[in-house]
C-alpha cells in the first residue's frame, strides 16, 4: 500500500527538499541529523568539496550542535563510495588497555547496574578525531582546518538551542537529578536547556583549535589529552595517555553483496549490522520468492520479517565481535545457500518457539546518522555515537566534551542483556584494547555502479531493522525517500521473546492479526532515518520528521 501525498506534506511541514529534475551528477544532496550540519556540509560541497569533506565538517559541527550523539568523544563507522570504489572506515572506540573481562562485575558476579552506562568508567577509548583525519588523508580535497572551523566557530560564537535540544537537555537534567547521579552535566549544559538562547561551548572550541591546528595530536596529546586522563584519573575511569596514543582508526573491507540486481555496500564486523542486513534481506526474499509478497506493512509482512529478524539476533549473540580478537565466521554468515537454509525453518503462520531459534552455525535510545552524495556521484553514509543520549553523562572537564558510554556494547557476563537487549558470550566479552560490538550500519546500495540508495539510523539494535526497512521500503516497495523514513516501523530481536517492538501508525488489522498469533506489542518509536534516494537519475533526500534533521537536494553550478 502505497501513502500518496505523504511526501508533499512531509515537504511542506518540515521543509525535506523534493527532487529537482537535473541528472545526479550535477546534483548534491544531504540528509542530516540537523540544520547545523546540514548547512557546513551544503556550504563545503559548494566550495569544491567532496563527500568527505562535507562528512569530517558534519561530524565536527554535530560536536557541538547535537551533543546527545554527536561527538568527538566517541566513535563511529563510515561507508565510503568513491571514485567507483568502495571503503569503509572504522573508527570505533577501544576498551583501554587495564579493562578487564569482569569489570563490571560486582562481588556476587552480578552486572553493576550503572557502571557500564554512566560515569568515566563507560567510556572506551574516543575513534572520531582519529577517525576524521584518516578520511581526510585519504580522501579529501579541502584543507583540514578549513572542515574544523565552523564547528569551532558555532562553539565559540554560540548557535540559537532548537526546541527539541532544549527538550532533550532539559529532560536529561532532571532525570540525572531524579536519579540522583552525580555528574557535570548541567555545568556545561545548563545553558542549553532554553529554546532559542545563545550557547556558547568555550573549552570545546578550544579544543577544536587545538584539533584544527595540531591535527590528531591535538586531541590524542598534549592539552586535550591531559584533560582526559585528569578527568579519568579523579572519577575512576581508566583511558590513560597511553591508551590514547595507541587508538588506531582502521580501514576495513566493507560487507557488499548482490540483493535483486542491486550491490549493498554496508559495515563488517565490529559492526553485527552489514552481516545482519545482509542475513535479514536473503531470508525475506527467500521465503518470497516462493511464498509471494505480503501487503506492505500488513500482519503477515510483519510476522515473516519478525521471524527473519530472529534468527539474524541468534547469529549475532554467538558469532559477532571484533574481529581483531574473535574469528567471526563471516563468509559462512552472508552465504547464499545458510540463509537460504535458514529461511526454510520459518512458519508463516505460527510463530516459532524462541528456544527453537538457536545460532545456525552448528555443522562447522543515541546515536546520530548522516548521508552525503556529491556532485561527482560520491556517497558517504556516516553513523556515529556516543551510545546511549549525551553518552556516559559527564564532560571531559577542560576539554569540554561528553564521553562515551560505548562498553556497554561489550557482553558484561554471558547472557545478561545490555541496555538494547541484546546478549552475547565470547565473541564479545571484554579485552584490552577490543572493540565492543555495534550495531550500526551505515549503508550504500548501488545500481549499476551508480547511487541508489544512501541510507542509516541510530537506535541501537533497532538500527538494523531500519536499515533493513529502509531498503525495503525504497527498493521493494518502492517508496519515496520521505514515504520511507515516515512510514512506521517494526522491530525483532529474538529476545524478549515474542516481541516486536513498533512505531505507533500501524493499522488495526495488522496488530490485531499479530496479537491473536501470540505476539506482544511495544509500542514505541525508534531510530532517525537520513536517507538518500535516486529514481530515474535524480536524488531526493529525506530526514525523518519526529527528529530535527534536514535533507536538501541542490543543483550544482
Ligand atoms: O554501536 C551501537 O550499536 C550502539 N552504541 C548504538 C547506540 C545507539 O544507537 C543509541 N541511539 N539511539
């Protein structure tokens, strides 16, 4: 079922940008997490900048303009169409190196409740300065200090807090006080709790000065760095000069394989999420192709896709870590004829016991997200984070920037779920220097060499389902970009059991059919779509309209 006119309104309530009528490449859009980005971005591409340089410049200003994901003190992946060729950036956060398999373990052997989520004890090693320089040494055209300074320019001048900051700042205050934690939050981010004020962030321009002067030294060593290790050393947290001049951002190859005719370029391990989509779109078209299609969005549509998405969350909690330290069986994972096998075992009309869904191999709520196509048909799809919102919850003091709480991504003991829910064992127990298992997957499908599709999410493990959806939507379904990011969506992830977590929209035929197979509904919203699409040579570009993101298509002079 197809939402005619759902694109228009989206257009004229929130401003996403419909598709002019040029060819792509004089054509470069954005599809970013806010309009602080969106506009450096927009204004580094018209100078002559490429994909990458309008990606490092996004990254920097979302530091300082969308602090609840947008970071330097944490990590992310980026996936790289260039010149014809793929890429894909890794630069996650690593354990420092006196972490330890049980450090979140208290006397009992029991999960601390908070010390993985909150406070200098969550934090991995930062990636996103290392992260952006290796991009800009292999990739850009524009200067490095020229891509910092608008980011160093908003935290020094101020930007105007939008409405929905403002919300989030204020809220995360008072649970912070509710909950009766201890941090110096409100020091640094009392200011942004008002629609409308000024906020100006003076020690994180300082700190973008030393990054736009010294490079990765300027954060890595020397001042930023003594910040850091300061700020570790008085509250318990463990990233130590050492640890920070051993943090290395990695090339990797990304995952890509052939879905319906298209190539899907999307993030290897220590993401669980390219293997994941790539599981979850051969099993969905497995069961298809010989069983049909279901009505978009009806309750047996979301009964296969749920049962899929299943078995993708058994193969994730047993397989999937970093694979620096861990074999992940990844060809075996994505291969044709294991997904094909798996997909046999679903019932369409029956849900599947949960204890049934075992891992196959046997024989043998912040993140942000930004898409960018340039001018020359370069694509950029960018995920980053510092886990959950405004991260661990305390700054870096003197540096002026929050820290991660990304070790929560690691399994803490065998089992025992994270904040997302998510399980895992071996693969991603807790070692020096290791990185902990994501989710995210920032993704570029190609046709015929060319930009399909750029597309990617926050949510934690709900990023998967809508990355995954995303691409339905578009190349299945055959929805506009803004369709596809407004359209609700639906979630799986094996446990808790018989679950499917939903954005609320869906019909009440589709949830009744669901609830009288057994399933339990949670009705909540989750993720924020920036997607990129082309259709017959043009781009349209749409930013999910519960977020305050902004997508714009602009013909090149
Ligand atoms: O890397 C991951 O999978 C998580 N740290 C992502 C966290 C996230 O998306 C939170 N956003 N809503």
């Amino acid at each position: 079922m197809r939402i005619i006119g759902l694109s228009c309104f989206i257009v004229f309530l929130f401003g996403c940008t419909a598709a002019p009528s040029t060819q792509t490449e004089s054509e470069y859009a954005v599809a970013m997490p806010d309009e602080f980005a969106a506009q450096v971005a927009l204004d580094v591409m018209a100078e002559g900048g490429n994909a990458i340089d309008a990606a490092i410049a996004a990254q920097f200003t979302l530091a300082v303009t969308y602090p609840e994901a947008g970071n330097i003190g944490g990590g992310g992946f980026m996936t790289i169409y260039m010149d014809n060729a793929t890429d894909f950036l890794d630069y996650r956060e690593m354990a420092p190196a006196t972490a330890s398999r049980d450090m979140y373990l208290d006397d009992n052997g029991d999960v601390h409740p908070t010390d993985s989520l909150f406070g200098a004890k969550a934090s991995g090693i930062p990636g996103t300065v290392a992260g952006m320089w290796q991009a800009h040494q292999k990739y850009a055209k524009l200067p490095w200090a020229r891509l910092v300074q608008p980011a160093l320019t908003l935290a020094e001048e101020g930007f105007r807090v939008p409405e929905k900051l403002a919300g989030r700042v204020s809220r995360y205050i008072k649970r912070l006080e509710q909950r009766g934690r201890e941090s110096n939050f409100s020091d640094y981010f009392g200011n942004a709790a008002t629609p409308g004020a000024l906020f100006k962030q003076p020690e994180l321009a300082a700190t973008l000065t030393r990054i736009r002067d010294h490079g990765l030294a300027g954060f890595y060593s020397g001042e930023t760095a003594d910040h850091i290790v300061e700020f570790m050393q008085a509250n318990g947290g463990l990233i130590s000069h050492e640890d920070l001049s051993n943090y290395v951002a990695k090339w990797r190859t990304p995952i890509t394989f052939n879905w319906r005719g298209y190539e899907i370029i999307t993030s290897p391990p220590p993401s669980s999420g390219g293997i994941a989509v790539a599981q979850w779109l051969g099993m969905v078209d497995a069961v298809v192709s010989n069983n049909g299609l279901p009505p978009y969005n009806s309750g047996h549509y979301l009964h296969l896709v749920s049962e899929a998405g299943k078995r993708v969350f058994a193969d994730r909690a047993e397989y999937l870590g970093d694979p620096d330290f861990f074999t992940v069986p990844q060809t075996q994972l994505v291969d044709p004829d294991y997904i094909a096998k798996r997909a046999q075992a679903i019932n369409l009309n029956a849900i599947s016991p949960t204890g049934d869904v075992q891992p196959g191999l046997y024989e043998s709520e912040d993140t942000t997200h930004f898409s960018i196509v340039d001018k020359w048909g370069n694509a950029v799809a960018n995920t980053t984070t510092i886990n959950l919102s405004f991260g661990a919850g305390v700054v870096a003091e003197g540096a002026g920037f929050l820290l991660n709480d990304e070790m929560d991504d690691f399994s803490a003991k065998p089992g025992v779920p994270n904040f997302f829910g998510a399980v895992g064992g071996e693969a991603n127990a807790i070692e020096p220097y290791k990185r902990m298992l994501s989710s995210m997957t920032p993704t570029i499908v190609l046709d015929d060499n060319k930009i399909k599709l750029v597309t990617g999410s926050p949510g934690g493990t709900t990023i998967i389902s809508s990355v995954t959806l995303s691409i339905l939507n578009t190349l299945l379904f055959d929805l506009s970009a803004e369709e596809a990011v407004n359209s609700p969506r639906f979630h799986h992830q094996l446990l808790p059991k018989d679950t499917i977590r939903m954005h609320p929209g869906f019909t009440v035929a589709t949830k009744q059919m669901l609830t009288g197979m057994g399933y339990t509904l949670d009705e909540r919203r989750f993720g924020d779509l920036h997607v990129i699409l082309q259709q017959d040579g043009k781009l349209s570009a749409a930013s999910e309209a519960s977020g305050r993101g902004k997508a714009v298509v602009e013909k090149a002079q």
